[in-house]
C-alpha cells in the first residue's frame, strides 16, 4: 500500500512539473496554438482552481472504502493525460485541467488521510514525509529535466506510467482497518491490521484500543441516535473541540499557502530569471528541484530524531526569518550586481527550511488530528480553505509583486505565516509516537490515556 501511495505522490508531482514546460512552450507559441495570455494564465491554475471538487471526490472514501477512491482518481489522471497529449485548442487543455485539478487534489487529500492508517505510530511521520514530500520532489525534478529535452507532450505520455501503478497496486492492498473499524466490521479490521502489523504484543494492544473505541463511539451513537453521518456531523458541530479544530486548520491552510509553495512549485524560474536578470533556465530548475529534495531529504531525518513540534517550530521561524533577510535584501540592494546571487542563495535555505520541517509536518498532522468517523468530512471544509487560498495566492501573487515588488511580496508573507506559526504553537499538542485514538482522545477529553476517556464519565465525549 505504502508503494502505491508512493507512486500517486510521484504522479502528482508530474502533474505540476509538465505544467512549467508546457506554459513556457505554450508562451512562446512553438506549437502554433495562439493561445493568449489570458488562457496560459487559465491553463496555469487550473491545478488548483479546481480542486476543491476533488475533496468532494475524497469523501466518497467514507462510503466505498480507502483504496477504490485512488483506483477512481488514478483512472481520471489517465485519462488527462490522453486529452492533453491530443490537445489543439484551449477547450481540451481547459478539460484537461479540470480533470487534472480535481484527481491531482483527491489524491492528495486521500494521501494524506490513509497513510497514518496504513502505518504504525512509530513510523508514521517517516512515512507521510516520503510519501507527501520526498516522493513529489523527486517526480518534480524528474519532470521538469525530461521537460527540458523532451516536447510537452512526450513528457505528458511518459506521465500515464507512475499513474498506472495507482491504479493497478491498490486494487490488490488491504483495506484500511480504521475504516472497516470505523463501520463496525471487526473481524475484517482485526485481519487487515494483522497483515500490516503482525501480532507483536505492542500492535496488539494498539488494535485492541482501536476496536474498544470505535466499538464504544457506535453504541453511543446507537444511543444518542447519531448514526448517520449527516447526525454525526450536526452533533460535531455543537462540539467545542470541532470548532477548535477548524481554527487550527484555518491557521494550517493560511501558513501553507502564505508559503508560495504551489507559487513557487510553478512560477519558481520565471521568479529566479527576474531575481538575477538572466534566463539560464535549466539551471534554475536544476537549482529549485535540488533545494527542494535537500529539504524533503532533511525533514525525514529530522522527523526521526525530533518532536514534531520541534521540527515544525524551529524550521518555521527560521524559514520566517530567512524571508524577511531577503525581503530586506530585495529591497534595500534593488539593482546592485553581487547582490543577485545572495537573494538566490537565501531563496534556496528558505526552500530547504520550508521543505524540512513546516510543509510535510503540516501536511502529517492534518492526517492526524481528525476524529476517524467524520475525517473526510473535515478534510473537505480544509479543502475548501487550500483551494481558495492556493487560488488566492496563483492569482494574487503576479499582481502583488507588481505593485509591491517581490520584497514587499515576501515581507507580507513571512507576517501571515508568524502569525499562523504563533497560534499553532499554542494549540498543537505532541502527536510523536501517539495513535490516532490517542490523538483523537485528546481533541475530545483533553487526555490522551484511551481507558480514561473510555470511561462512563467520558465516554459521552467521544462522540
């Protein structure tokens, strides 16, 4: 299962990186299209400005299972892939894109959401970071090199490969055993955890917690007739760490888009060309490609050695601190020459730092923070939250720097992402080491010991 979700990762990752060689062929009108700027700029965020429907698609998960949404979504990328390589006009790229939007976004969602399932407490941020991180950086790379020696849509062929592995490996993985616990189906749960797990004393203690909590939260919703889902999710709303939930994510979704990293996963080298003055275009790529895998490479050694908090505070304000340095470097060193190659190398520790810690913990603790009965559910209100924002900053992004100029650009970000990186520290707990339920039970009982919040004066708030 781990390899399966790895090569959707990979997937996506080539998903964005034919994008930037494509709007460059695209701008030059190599191919003869005729394309104006207003349709590359549409062709450009079409990644994103659809995917919100692709969280929608997501939540299709709590019905059908983990594994049949990835074979669904994977399909669908197969599918784009095919209408891009025969696109003529901007309809098909425009459908190509819709496509792509809401698939690449599903699998993402999905990625997130089933990899804490799939794995152990142990070994579940290690994990997350290959799989949300390491995995995409490395397609990304590789994308953008067969980009430069390759035409678009020999890259967009080559494309349909990692796309067919998702389709393919999860058809024959086993089913989540938090979600068949989720839906009262133990005895499935109890043989696909043991065929993840093994039977070791510790994993075995660790499916018992899973099977007496999901078994006391579906006799409570017996009780207090809440079974259905749309139930589950009123009775949520009137819950006060819902609410609390929400926010930390508003913060999350706000702290991740203020990033620029969708921004500068596209617009990295055309920012680069107008940084330096010069267009050595393989070079940039080859130099943001390397920050970015340095940094994925980083954080899996860090998320083995530290806290989650800790890697995702100290990278964070680090990387908060590199921004205003070049910020101030922008703008007080506008035009002088030994200047340009400084302002590179400080966008290149933001990139490391960013990739180390803020981006894949963030990523991780979505993964882990939500109740199991109502996660894609959550994952959706998220969802809507990155897509306007990572729409928000797509759209926004050339009309600040025109304005502002990228030192005021970068200054505005590293002040909403203090801001957010301040009210995160203050409400995150620890999550290291911890089981979902565990980290369940303390969103709803504010301790993480299962048997007492299993308890008759608890259990109440489990729901």
């Amino acid at each position: 299962m781990l390899g399966s979700l790895s090569s959707i990762a990979v997937s996506n990752g080539f998903l964005f990186a034919q994008t930037t060689g494509m709007i460059k062929t695209l701008q030059r009108n190599d191919d003869g299209l005729n394309l104006t700027e207003r349709d590359i700029f549409f062709i450009t965020s079409g990644l994103t400005m659809y995917g919100f429907f692709g969280f929608v698609l997501a939540t299709f998960s709590d019905r059908i299972g983990r594994r049949w949404p990835f074979i669904i979504s994977s399909v669908a990328v197969v599918v784009q892939w095919i209408i891009l390589y025969k696109a003529q006009n901007i309809y098909h790229f425009m459908l190509s894109r819709f496509i792509a939007g809401i698939a690449v976004t599903a699998r993402y969602c999905l990625n997130i959401l089933v990899t804490p399932e799939y794995t152990s407490p142990k070994t579940r941020a290690f994990f997350l970071n290959i799989i949300t991180s390491v995995s995409p950086a490395i397609s990304t790379g590789l994308g953008h090199y067969l980009g430069n020696i390759f035409h678009w849509r020999t890259v967009a062929l080559i494309s349909i490969f990692p796309a067919l592995v998702g389709i393919i490996v999860p058809y024959f993985c086993v089913e989540s055993p938090h979600w068949l616990a989720s839906k009262g189906r133990f005895q499935e749960c109890e043989e696909s955890f043991r065929k993840l797990h093994g039977n070791s004393l510790k994993s075995e203690l660790e499916l018992q917690y899973l099977i007496k909590m999901e078994n006391c939260k579906l006799r409570q919703s017996e009780i207090s007739n809440t079974k259905t889902i749309k139930a589950k999710l009123y009775l949520a709303l009137k819950k006060k760490y819902f609410w609390n939930l929400i926010l930390l994510s508003f913060f999350m979704s706000s702290y991740i888009a203020a990033t620029g990293r969708v921004v500068l996963t596209i617009l990295a080298t055309n920012i680069l060309e107008d940084m330096t003055g010069t267009s050595y275009i393989v070079l940039y790529n080859i130099l943001v490609d390397s920050f970015i895998l340095v940094g994925t490479s980083l954080s899996c050694v860090l998320v083995t050695k530290m806290t989650m908090r800790n890697v995702l505070f100290s990278t964070g304000f680090m990387a908060n601190a590199v921004l205003v340095i070049l910020s101030a470097c922008l703008y007080f060193g506008a035009g002088v020459e030994n200047l340009r190659w400084v302002n590179v190398s400080l966008l290149g520790v933001y990139f490391i730092l960013m990739e180390a810690g803020p981006s894949p913990v963030l990523e991780a603790l979505m993964g882990e923070i939500f109740p199991l009965e109502i996660k894609v559910y959550c994952m959706l209100i998220i969802g809507l939250m990155l897509s306007i924002f990572a729409a928000l900053s797509l759209i926004l992004f050339p009309f600040l720097t025109e304005v502002i100029g990228y030192s005021g650009t970068f200054l505005l970000n590293a002040i909403i992402m203090t801001t957010s990186l301040v009210f995160i520290k203050l409400k995150l707990p620890e999550t290291k080491g911890r089981t979902l339920q565990e980290i369940e039970a303390f969103f709803k009982t504010n301790i993480f010991d299962i048997d007492e919040a299993l308890s008759d004066e608890r259990k109440n708030m489990l729901l």
